[in-house]
C-alpha cells in the first residue's frame, strides 16, 4: 500500500520560515514526481512545487524566489522549504506523488495545516 505521509506545518509570523517533509513509500518514490500543493479555504487547490526523479524543479509563480522543493532518494522524502512567508500562504499542504507510469497525481498525503499571521 503506497503512503505519503505529511508533516512540518505550524503557525508562523509573516516573513518567517517553515519546512514540510513528506515520507514516501519506497515502492514508488523514486520513478516518482514528487510535488506540493495547497488548499486555502473557498479556494481549489493548486499546485505550489514539483520535483521529478531526475531532479527537475518548477515553482507557481506566487512562490518563486520564496519556496523551495528538494529530495532525499535515500530518505524516500520530499521537502518544501518556505522562506519569507506570507499571509496568503495560508492553507492546507498537500504532498502528491505521480509515478511514471501515471498521468495523474493518484496519491497525496493527509495533509498539513499552514498559518501565516501577519
């Protein structure tokens, strides 16, 4: 059974910092691309950050300069470094795995609430 598994939010200040983490199983991680999205409330969710398995990055535009995503292939972990936070950051973390034998994102974590105050 494939699992993902969330962790890393928490309340911060705006302009602070969080990094979320999200453990994967190792059956699909690494023929996996990885990503990041979030949900804020009245609002769909979106995608923030994605990864590939050979390490390729792309960013929503909202978040470039500001996030970053990276991977451990031996901790079979993907990571989402958040730095200079704002406000409308605020929501609902999502890690999402798509393997390469899959069009789609089929798996995705519990999630991970993130508040920004300002």
């Amino acid at each position: 059974q494939v699992q993902l598994v969330d962790s890393g939010g928490g309340l911060v200040q705006a302009g602070g910092s969080l990094r979320l983490s999200c453990a994967a199983s190792a059956s699909i991680f690494k023929k996996a691309t990885m990503a990041w999205h979030r949900q804020a409330p009245g609002k769909q969710r979106g995608l923030v950050a994605g990864i590939t398995s050979g390490g390729t990055t792309n960013y929503a535009d909202s978040v470039k300069g500001r996030f970053t995503i990276s991977r451990d292939n031996a901790k079979n972990t993907v990571y989402l470094q958040m730095n200079s936070l704002k406000p409308e950051d605020t929501a609902v973390y999502y890690c999402a795995a798509r393997p390469s034998w899959l069009s789609t994102y089929d798996y995705w974590g519990q999630g991970t609430q993130v508040t920004v105050s300002s």
